[in-house]
C-alpha cells in the first residue's frame, strides 16, 4: 500500500456562487481519522443536485424564496472552504481508535447521512450530510464514521458503484415515505436523472409499475432500466397524456421537477393517491389549489436523503443484483468544472461520475467521456 501523503488534491467550495468558487488545490491537508473514523483512498464520487444548490445558496428561507441560503436554511453546518461530494467509494487505508485494523483494505461505498440520532432511531429531523457538515469525497482522501463506510464486494466498477448512494437512498425513502405497494402504478418525474432513474429501478424491485416522465430521446434507455411506458413532458396536456399511457389509475407520484406542473401531477393522481417529493428543478415555489388535495384526499410528503435501514436495504439490492448502475460518463477531478457543466447540462442518462486523477487510468478512462 502507497504511502498517505501529507496533503492531497481536492476540490473546495470556498463561497456561494457560480463555478469560479470551486478550486482545485493541490495543497490541502489530507486528513487524519478519529477516533472511530476509517480514512478512505477516494476512487470515484457520484455528482448530485444538491452540489449545485448548496453552491448556489438556492434553497431560499422560509419567508424569502430567493434568500441565499443552504440546505437545512437557517441551521446550516456549512463552513467554507467545504469539500462536497456524497457518493463515495474507495479503499480503507488507516483508522482511527477503536477501528478494527483489518478494515484497511476493504472496498467501501460511504453512506453519506450524518444522522445525529442513535442506532434503531430513523427519525431524519436531524440530518446532515458528508460533503456538507464535514468533508466529503471530491478529493483524493476523505474521513468518514466507521460505521457510515459498507464493504462491498460485489462484481462492480468503483465509478459504477459511485451512482448508487445518494440518488438511490433518496429515492428508497421518497418510495418509502409514498408507502409504494407490490402493483401499485407510479409515475416518476425527472425520469432520466440519478434519482429519477433509480425510482424506476426501485419501484420494480417492490413489484410495483413504473411510468417515466421525461424528454425526447430518452424514452428507450428508460424502457431498458424497467419503466413500463414513457410520457414526454413537454406533451400539450400532461393529465390528458397520462391517462392515454398509463393503464389505470395513478397511485403515486414521485416528482424532482415541481414548476408549472405540479397542480398537474396531483390532477393526475387517483383519490387517496400519495405525492412525494425530494427536489424541484423546474421550479421550487409552485402554485396548489387546495381543493385538488382536499377533495381527493390526498397526501403530500417531502423528502430528503433516507434512513439508516434504507440504505442497508440498497447494499443487500446491489449484492444480489437487483439493481444496476446507470453510469453515462466519469470526469477527472481536475476537469471537475467541466463535469459540472455537463451536469447542469441534464442531457446525460443517470450518473456523472468525478475519479481522482490518480486512479483514472484504473477507474475513470474506461468511461470517459469523448
């Protein structure tokens, strides 16, 4: 094993803002586990929406929409410089006290959640996160709490195994807020996205019917990962269009887009339908006519992130193969702006992968990007 340096490269958010505020450095202190952490050689990190907003101060107040603001608004445990990145996977290669020394070597995927709630209690008012309270895995070495970093040992990439932790967990708890049943029919907004596309995967493992919304030419990769039919989300009448495609009533909706549709998408669900929700890209303030909710008797749940049961749930799914990877390209950490552009882009299907420079020829160059 390679000797751990004094100081790593990694990419730091030092303020809010547009791309100038994240620095790739080659001088940052490579830290030093705790007492109960394990330090971990990052090989690849997965790239989420929250990266963006967290950078952008876009989760507004309470009060104020347009409030530069972080995630938790107005309890915020972000300090800059911050190192983000939540979808860690690499080796353990030292431990802090009270570790068992033979956890290095192990191949780990971190499960992201700071969960400030002991060991059986799965409330989430709590949360925080790795990437955001404390450092996370754009870099080339990140601590984490012993018990937050899982061996895998299942036949996958590390850049395929980095598009599974938050995308996959937050959709595991928007199914599991939303109480999705074995032939239930649910309607999945943001389809093509990291987290939309693990709602179809996820819905499928509980035998429930997945109907992807989304754009043009993405309609067959998204039949492939198991939606059973695909609406266009530019259609001239979404509730119209839905109930041509979907053979019966909607139980659920899972939607990341919010925006203009929203009314829509509880139009569109059957009485007593549940909606959840963990994101808001095509808009977050959204208008609601409460008559549509109250009369159908409906319910509306807001989710973040998952529990710690949820995630042990996506471990055993990716051991026993139940759900798949849906890598479209790795960047090197170097070129991090360049992946951040691509994914502001949204023309990708899935995961965008970030790889330390280090390891690209053992990682990342097998599914760079052209």
């Amino acid at each position: 094993m390679e000797p751990i340096p004094d100081l790593m490269k990694a990419v730091q958010l030092v303020g809010h803002g547009g791309l100038d505020q994240l620095v790739y450095r080659d001088d940052v202190p490579t830290p030093t586990p705790s007492a109960g952490e394990v330090l971990i050689d990052v090989h690849a990190c997965g790239m989420n929406n929250t990266d963006v907003w967290v950078r952008e101060g876009a989760y507004g107040s309470e009060t104020d929409a347009a409030e530069v603001s972080t995630w938790r608004r107005g309890r915020s445990t972000l300090e800059f410089p911050r190192i983000q990145g939540t979808d860690t996977v690499g080796v353990v290669v030292a431990v802090g006290d009270g570790v068992p020394a033979e956890r290095v070597g192990e191949r780990v995927m971190v499960d992201f959640s700071i969960y400030n709630r002991p060991e059986g209690d799965d409330s989430l008012a709590d949360i925080d996160y790795i990437g955001h309270g404390r450092d996370g895995g754009y870099a080339e070495y990140v601590a984490v709490p012993a018990e937050n970093a899982y061996e895998i040992t299942a036949d996958i990439s590390d850049a395929e195994l980095a598009t599974f932790c938050c995308a996959y967990l937050t959709a595991e708890q928007m199914l599991d807020r939303s109480r999705l049943a074995e032939g239930e029919r649910v309607l999945v907004t943001g389809a093509s996205g990291g987290v939309g596309s693990a709602i179809v995967q996820l819905a499928r493992v509980r035998g429930a019917v997945p109907y992807a919304v989304t754009s043009a030419g993405k309609e067959e990769a998204l039949r492939k990962i198991g939606a059973e039919d695909v609406i266009l989300r530019d259609a001239d009448d979404l509730v119209a269009e839905t109930e041509r495609v979907v053979d019966g009533p909607v139980d659920v909706v899972a939607d990341l887009v919010a925006g203009p549709m929203f009314n829509d998408l509880l139009r569109i669900l059957r009485p007593e339908g549940r909606y959840s929700t963990a994101g808001a890209i095509g808009g977050p303030v959204v208008q609601l006519d409460l008559r549509t909710m109250y009369l159908k008797q409906l319910e509306l749940h807001g989710s973040s992130q998952g529990t710690r049961t949820a995630f042990r749930r996506l471990v055993r799914y990716i051991s026993d193969g139940d759900i798949k990877p849906l890598l479209d390209r790795t960047f090197r950490l170097s070129d991090f702006h360049d992946a951040q552009r691509t994914f502001l882009s949204k023309t990708y299907i899935g995961k965008l992968v970030v790889v330390p420079d280090r390891h690209w020829d053992t990682v990342g160059a097998p599914h760079a990007a052209p």
